[in-house]
C-alpha cells in the first residue's frame, strides 16, 4: 500500500534526506504534504517536484508567494500557514506517516497532534520532546501512534530492542549514547571563547542544519539527546550514559542486565534512521554507503570532558530539577545559539545562559501541566535568557 506522508521542516537538512530515501522508491510513497517556514524558493523548487497536495508556510505573505510561484507553474497544491496548519496537516485523516524534521520547540505542538492522530511519526524533532516529553509519550500511547526515532543515536537503540516495549525495562541495564566530540574535541579549552559561528558549524562527521551544529560543538546535542532518551526509552536518567566516539561508526549501545552489548553501526548518513522510520520492520535500500570494516578507521572511545563541555552536565541538572526546567533549558538553548550565530555572544556565553536560566527559572507543577502551560514556560525561559544575553552582549 502506498505511505502517504507529510514531512514538516521539508527544506531543512533532514527533510532533504528524507526526500531523498523517497525518491528511492517510486511508487512506495505518496508525498501528501511539505513544509517550511521562511525559504518559499525552496518549498516552490520541491512542490514542483513532488506535487504535494498541501504545502505550509510561516506567514499569509508566504503563502501568497508560493501561490504565485505555483500558479505561473500549473502545480494544484493547495497552500495553508502558520502554526495550526502545521497541525492540521500533521493529523491529516488521510495522512499515513509524519517526518517530525522542524528545529526547535516550534514542532511541539505538530508533534503531539501526529501523535493524538495515531500516525507513524517518525520523530526527528529531539526538542519536541525535551519541552514537553510526558505529555508527549502520552499523547503517542493515547493515540496509539507508531513513534519511530529518527535520532541516529535513538534509531540505534531502538534497532536493538525488541519489537515489544513491555520487555525493554527488564532487559535495559542502561544504554551508551555515543557522542562524536564535535569539531572542538581536541581545541584548547581556553581559546573557545574565541571560535566563530563557521567553525562551530563545521562538524567532522555529519552535515546538519546550523542549531543542531553549534549544539554538537557545545554538546548541547547531547545533553538534548541524554533528555529524549530518558522519554523514548523510559529510562532513569543515570541509565542514560555517554562515551566519546569519534568515528560516529557505532551510533550507540544498549548494555543488558547480563552485560552483552547490542551496538548498531554504519556510515554515519541521516538516511539510514529515516530509512529504518519510513520501512520500519522492514527493510530497504536507502541511498547510505556501506560500512567497509577494512577501510574504515579504528573505532575509538573517550569518556566526555566535563570540564570542556559543561552543557552535557545540565542535562542531567534539568532531569533532577522540578519538571519544566528541561522545557527551560531547552528555550534557554534557542534563544543562546541563536545570539551566538548572529554574532551578539561568544560561544562560552552559550553554557552561561543556559545554566543560569536552569538554576534561576525554578518551575511549578503547574507550569508544566498542559502544552499551553509548557508554551507559557518556554516564552518566560525566552524572555529570561534573552535579558541575560544582552547582559553579556559585546
Ligand atoms: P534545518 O535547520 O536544516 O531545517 C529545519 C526545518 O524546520 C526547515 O525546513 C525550516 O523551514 C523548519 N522550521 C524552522 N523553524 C520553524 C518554525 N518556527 N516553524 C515551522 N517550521 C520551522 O534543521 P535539521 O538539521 O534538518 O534538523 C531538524 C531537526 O532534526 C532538529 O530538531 C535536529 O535536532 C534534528 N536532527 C537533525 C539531524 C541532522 O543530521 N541534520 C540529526 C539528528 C537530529
Ligand atoms: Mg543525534
């Protein structure tokens, strides 16, 4: 039968993979919706190609834009913005599968309606969960959704474990996210105050969208990881561990109660975790490299320097802290990186933001009962962080 999926951040970077495992197979998939939020000359470029259905955009000047654009061009997609597009789409009855693949806590609320919606969600969108992941998992279990990690650490474990979740709490001793070290791995701690956004960005390993770049120099991608694995896999936090691995060939381990080790490896490439999402249980070709274990390098381990990536400590930090300071760490995050890559702080006033907004935002039960609650935190996170960036501003 044919999937019909909507992809949500459809000109971000693993959109494109995404579309591009899709194009894989012809036939196999039918391209219902695609979204974006500000780049119309690219949302126009995929609509050309796949004409969707449906396409989103931000704003009512947008759409107008890329009506435009596909008028003049004879494509019949139908064109939507804002917000509650993205969830309207999202929970499509005629809808079979999501791509969660939007930054930031703007997926959240298109996450939970795939998931209220009982669709197969293919979670890319790690900070959906770290503002809301309760009400999340909720969501998924009351909808009876499919949620599929696409996180190539979480895809990983997930591979590992049997097809059942009722038996991963027995088997589970604790799991090794790896993390790669990022480009600053082996940099002089002391000279990091100085690094530009470009260096940031420029990752050893993986092609990504600029968030999740400056989060991977910081570590702040892992500590965001440590926090959806504690959600997917319903875990205590301290059975969520970290090794430096700098290959990215082991994309991470569960170790069981008898001490085997269960890893999964590969190239590192985006479209084997969307692969594994779109196919999931079964299998298909999806345009990755194979792993060739005699050309490729001598798979190493490290343990993670603290004290030159002091993000990754606030995860466990935001996990002991009242509910809600992952959704303020997370705001805290947002609103820091983007500062950083728009020149107003130096990438050390990245952890200052970040732990000062945890340690001095304390939520209330209340603050976290509901998504609008959680919304209303991430706001106030926002604002507080943003008054401390300008604080630190040059
Ligand atoms: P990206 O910046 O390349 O793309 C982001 C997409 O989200 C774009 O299509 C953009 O239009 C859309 N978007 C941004 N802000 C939006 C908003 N407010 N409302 C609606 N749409 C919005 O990002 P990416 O690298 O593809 O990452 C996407 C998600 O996947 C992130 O959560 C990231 O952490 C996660 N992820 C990415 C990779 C990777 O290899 N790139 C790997 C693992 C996880
Ligand atoms: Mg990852």
């Amino acid at each position: 039968m044919v999937q019909r999926v909507c992809i949500l951040g459809a000109t971000g970077s693993v959109g494109g993979s995404t579309l591009d495992v899709i194009a894989l197979h012809p036939g196999r998939y039918e391209v219902f919706a695609l979204t974006a939020f500000q780049k119309v000359d690219a949302l126009a470029a995929l609509c050309l190609q796949w004409r969707p259905r449906f396409a989103a955009v931000g704003t009512p000047a947008q759409a107008a834009a890329l009506r435009t654009q596909l008028q003049a061009a004879g494509v019949a997609t139908e064109v939507l913005h804002g917000a509650q597009a993205l969830c309207d789409l999202a929970a499509h009855p005629e809808v079979d599968s999501v791509m969660a693949a939007i930054v930031g806590a703007a997926g959240l609320p298109a996450c939970l309606a795939a998931a209220r919606a009982g669709k197969r969600l293919m979670l890319a969108n790690k900070e959906a969960l770290v503002v809301g992941g309760r009400l999340f998992m909720q969501a998924v279990q009351q909808g009876g959704a499919l949620l599929l990690p696409i996180d190539s650490e979480h895809s990983a474990i997930f591979q590992c474990l049997p097809e059942d979740r009722g038996t991963w709490a027995d088997r589970i001793d604790h799991i090794v996210l790896t993390a790669s070290g990022g480009p600053f791995r082996t940099r002089d701690p002391a000279t990091l105050h100085t690094v530009t956004p470009d260096e940031a960005c420029a990752h050893p390993n993986w092609v990504m969208g600029r968030k999740i770049s400056v989060d991977s120099a910081t570590m702040m991608n892992k500590a965001l990881e440590v926090i959806e694995a504690r959600w997917l896999f319903d875990l205590a936090p301290a059975q969520v561990r970290v090794v430096l691995h700098p290959q990215s060939i082991i994309h991470s381990m569960v170790v069981c109660r008898d001490n085997s080790v269960l890893a999964q490896l590969g190239t590192p490439d985006m479209k084997v975790p969307i692969s594994v999402g779109l196919e999931w249980p079964g299998r298909a070709a999806s345009g990755a490299d194979a792993l060739d274990f005699l050309t490729c390098k001598p798979l190493t381990f490290e343990p993670a320097d603290h004290g030159r990536f002091p993000g990754l400590g606030l995860a466990y930090d935001a996990l002991a802290a009242p509910e809600g300071s992952t959704t303020v760490l997370n705001a805290a995050n947002e609103v820091a990186v983007a500062a950083f890559l728009a020149g107003r702080v130096r990438f050390t006033d990245i952890h200052r933001i970040n732990a000062e907004a945890v340690a001095g935002l304390l939520p209330t039960p209340a603050d976290a009962a509901s998504l609008d609650d959680l919304l209303a935190l991430d706001q106030r996170a926002r604002r507080h962080a943003q008054a401390h960036a300008e604080e630190l501003t040059r």
